[in-house]
C-alpha cells in the first residue's frame, strides 16, 4: 500500500516482505473428480495454487448426476457440503483444512436452516472464514450452492488418481 512502511504493518502483527521474484512462476494443478468427469461440465472439481485448494461450488447433486437430493434446503445443503467432503477427501484433507466458505442461497431468510446442516462438519471453535449471499438461479433450480478455499501445504504431497 502506497505511504505504508513496515512498521505500520508490524503495529497490527502484519509483516510484509519485499520479494525480489515477485512474478515467480507459479505450477497450478488442476483436479477432476471422476463424478465431475462423467458430468463433462466445462469446469474442474478444484485448482491448487500454491499452499491453497480452490473448490468450485459444489450444490447439492447425487454425485454423478444432474439430479439433486429430494428434501429441500437442508437436503441439498447437507448432499452440497458431502459433496465438498468429496473434493477435500480425495486431496487428503478435511473439512478442519478449510479457511473459508461462500455460501449462495436461493432465500437468504432460510439462512438458520442452512447453518443447522453447516455446523455439524466443524468444531465450533475452528470454524473458517465465511460469507454468504442471496442468488437467483441457481444451478438445476438449487436452494443453495457452496464452494470453499483450504490450505494444502507443500510437503503433503499426495498422488491424485
């Protein structure tokens, strides 16, 4: 930020470093999930740049499918976070790897139903960043379509299949 110095941001436990490789090339490995393959949408399951896992939104579809779980918001709300799970699972990571969520829901004034369903995969005191907001039109006519972004350090290395 123009007119800041190092002190300014070390006052609020900020340090920012001057890099001299500020344009390093960075390797982004792109990740399909079989069930989104067989879909051919013209998107990936997750992109992995760097130290982070970036989902794409996930709604809630019988993996595979086009068809969303019967039951309504806290249905599809439950199947779009097992869905996330998923993508997470297959990374070797878990819902606690997770640094923040957006939530897009078709009636934000449903948005008490949604946390009942969203609480059960955290431990309270752990709980990521999160924002939300109300959309029309979602995917297949969707109540509600969830992606997140998790922390996937270098030296856990895995092999995706």
């Amino acid at each position: 930020m123009e007119g800041r110095t190092a002190d300014d941001f070390a006052a609020v436990g900020l340090v920012r470093e001057a890099s001299p490789k500020r344009h390093q090339e960075t390797t982004m490995q792109h990740i399909t999930l079989p069930s989104a393959k067989a879909l051919h949408l013209p998107f990936c399951s997750a992109v992995r740049v760097g130290d982070f896992l970036f989902l794409s939104g996930a709604i809630g579809n019988r993996p595979g499918t086009m068809n969303l779980v019967e039951g309504g918001l806290q249905a599809q709300a439950r199947q779009a976070t097992e869905n996330i799970g998923e993508v997470l699972g297959a990374c070797g990571l878990g819902f606690a790897d997770t640094v923040k969520f957006t939530i897009m829901l078709a009636d934000m004034r449903r948005w008490a139903e949604f946390n009942a369903v969203y609480l059960g995969y955290f431990d309270p005191d752990r709980l990521p960043a999160r924002s939300a907001f109300g959309a029309s039109g979602l995917a297949l006519g969707g109540e509600v379509e969830i992606e997140c972004i998790a922390y996937w350090p270098a030296e856990s290395e895995i092999a995706l299949s």
